[in-house]
C-alpha cells in the first residue's frame, strides 16, 4: 500500500495497528495532513489474528482499574475521555455484526477484518497517506519538526507519533522501535516483559502433570501477598509445559520471577471439610468421591501428583491427611520457572514510562510534537478486549490534541 504525494507532512505516524490508525484517523478528520508509516505490507496484523480472528476489539466494563502501569492514574484522562460506549457507537455506524461472549468481552460475528476495514474507511475520511511497506533508519529533529529518514526517502513531520507496540508476538512483526526512540530522546522506559503470557515450570517438576495436558476447568488464581495481592477466577489449561488458559494469562501480568502462584481449583467449595464430613455418610474410595466435583482424569493425576493413594476408603483416612489433600486442591500453591516469553504473549507490560507524557495528550513533555500511543507505552490491559481500548483511547487522545493545534 503506497501513496507518495508528499514528503512534508503535519503528522507522520509509525505503525499502523490499532492505536496507530486510530490516531491517523482522528487527527486527519481533524483536517491535518496525516502520513502513516509501517514496515509490514498489510494493515494491522495484530488486529486481525486477535480473538481468534474475530478480535475481541472491547470490553464494555472497562476502568482505569483493569491496566497495570508503574503509573497507576496516566490512563484514566484517555479512558475516561474515549470509552467502550464511543467505540461501540462506531462499530455499528459501520453496521458490523457483534455478540459479548463473556465477562463484557465484545467481538466480531464474522471476522476482524470488519474492524481493519472500519479504521481504514475512518483514515480514508481524513485522506490519510500510507507507506506500506516502509522501513524507517533514522529519526531527526529539525527546525520544522522531525525528520524521518525511510527507505523511500526523507520525510518531514510536524509532528511524530510512535504507534509501534511492544515485543509481543514477534512473528507478526513487533519490534523494539518504540523503545528505541525513546531512548534516543533520552525518555525512561519501564522495563518491558512479556505479559498475558503462559507460565512454565522447569521439567523435573511439572513431569507428573504432564499427563494432565489438555485438562480445562474454572480456578481461583492468585499472586502476590496482602495489599500487592490480586485475584481472578477464569478457566486454566494444562499444558506439556505448564500452565496456561484465561487464568494464566491474567495472573501471568502480575506474577514476578520467583513468586509463587495460587490455584484454588474447587473456588466454591471447602473440600477438606467436605471429605471429613463424608466419613460418615459414603464408603467411596478418594478418587471417585473427587470425580464428582472435578474431572476424574485430573483426580487421578493430581493424587499421584501428590502422593495420594485414590484407593483409599475415605472412611479409613485421618482428617489431618484429608486436610492436607484438601490445601492441595484449594490452594495449591507452584513457583513458575518462567513463561512462554514473547512468542506466546498477547501483549507486553512496560514500555514508554508515563510520566515522561502528558496524559491529556500522550506528548512527551521535554520534546514537544513528539508521541507515544498504544503498547508502546507502560499501560497493560488485562485479557480480554482491554488492550484494544486502550489503543483507540490513546489513539484518540494524541489525534485530538494535533487536530487542535494551530
């Protein structure tokens, strides 16, 4: 995708996924003249391989309290000012199909093509131009802005917004562009890492669970201790490897080298108490009282796991051993060795830090016309359509705010 018209724009954009368009849109509507830049030759690849190809493009419960940032308040001026409500109402200006299928989680009925097709339409009306594909060499300052050196050329900016995401998925392209213009400017980042991400556990360890790959139910899951503490209830997979499903991937955005992680895997029952009141009332063994509230392949597994004999009358069992069983399966508690790193993860926690920006506008405050929007700044969603708010929302906010000026 190519239309080279110019090379002196009022805005040049690096990146055309979510956040990126977004921005390209609103500030060309606004009436500048609007370059976007990316070195991939298709539009928003993240966008469409997310949701499994349905993209999961909101969540309509969305607040500032569902981000992680080392800067817990930056996001809620974006937020608050460009919500689920606002880019709903452009969905189905478009009239494309959606359903909620979970916890506020909106998708595409068809494909998220609709939503590339939709941020697309939304440039075109703000005769937004492309270089696509393009790679960017060098970024400049100069009297009349930026200068963006390119493999067709130098290009001239007023202004310049950094939309080029995080580390995640690399495959698709992500880089670590973003990271290194800010630190070109001199900006601090926080220390990115992969988030929304499988977590592992070293092979000797994870040996006996291994059979249990393939294994999914509803959890409790938990990290961290007293106030630092978070909580979800979301459904876990086992894998060959570890661990993984909605459960996961939340925790695994909290969860730091060395911590523990806590699997409460009966979340509604006490099921020590459980089995010592059934003493008196059943002559089941362990394993097929269990298999009613869990899947008896997992029973079975987890008892051997944990050197349980399912055999055993429960009638025959001391309470302080069933009390013990009972801990394992409502707070089992394992120390990853590490998680599928950025290959895996959905998205990446860190990046730009916020208090290098204005939260009103996303501007770096020391390096006036310059932006940062999207992943590329420390502001994680958690799983489930938060991410994308948070492109459309800081999207917007740096389109509105170079629409502005003079």
């Amino acid at each position: 995708m190519t239309t080279e018209k110019t090379s002196q724009f009022d805005v040049v954009v690096i990146g055309a996924g979510a956040a990126g368009m977004m921005c390209a849109a609103v500030a060309g509507q606004a009436g500048k003249s609007v370059l976007v830049i990316d070195h991939a030759s298709k539009l928003a690849e993240k966008i469409r391989i997310s949701g499994g190809g349905r993209c999961n493009f909101t969540n309509m419960h969305a607040t500032p309290n569902n981000f992680l940032s080392d800067n817990a308040h930056f996001c809620k001026s974006a937020l608050a000012r460009y919500t689920p409500q606002d880019f709903l109402s452009l969905v189905k200006r478009y009239k494309i199909a959606f359903h909620e299928k979970h916890k506020g989680q909106l998708f595409c009925d068809d494909s998220a093509e609709d939503i590339i097709r939709m941020l697309k339409s939304e440039c075109d009306l703000g005769k937004v131009q492309w270089r696509m594909p393009c790679a960017v060499s060098e970024v400049l300052q100069s009297e009349q802005g930026f200068v963006i050196h390119t493999d067709r050329g130098p290009v001239i900016a007023s202004n310049l917004v950094i939309a080029t995401g995080g580390l995640s998925i690399p495959k698709i392209g992500a880089t670590d562009f973003s990271y290194r213009i800010a630190k070109q400017f001199d900006l601090k980042i926080v220390e990115p890492r992969p988030a929304l991400v499988p977590l592992t556990f070293d092979a000797q360890t994870w040996e006996p669970f291994v059979p249990l790959s393939g294994i999914s139910l509803e959890v409790d899951i938990e990290t961290g201790e007293k106030k630092n503490k978070i909580v979800f209830r979301e459904d876990l997979l086992f894998t060959h490897r570890g661990l993984s499903g909605p459960a996961i991937l939340q925790i695994s955005s909290y969860w730091s080298s060395g911590q523990s992680i806590r699997v409460n895997l009966l979340p509604e029952l006490d099921i020590a108490e459980e089995l010592i009141a059934a003493k008196t009332t059943t002559k089941k063994n362990l394993a097929n009282f269990l298999a009613a509230y869990l899947p008896a392949r997992l029973v079975d597994g987890l008892l051997l796991a944990h050197g349980f004999d399912g055999n055993l009358k429960i009638a025959d069992m001391q309470d302080k051993r069933l009390r013990q069983l009972g801990e394992k399966l409502n707070r089992w508690e394992l120390v990853p060795n590490g998680s599928e790193g950025y290959r895996k993860a959905e998205v990446t926690r860190g990046g730009v830090n916020t208090r290098e920006l204005s939260q009103q506008s996303m501007m770096v405050n020391k390096v006036p016309g310059l932006y940062f929007i999207g992943e590329a700044v420390d502001v994680t969603g958690w799983l489930g359509g938060f991410n994308f708010q948070w492109a459309w929302a800081s999207g917007v906010a740096a389109g509105k705010a170079i629409g502005e000026l003079n």
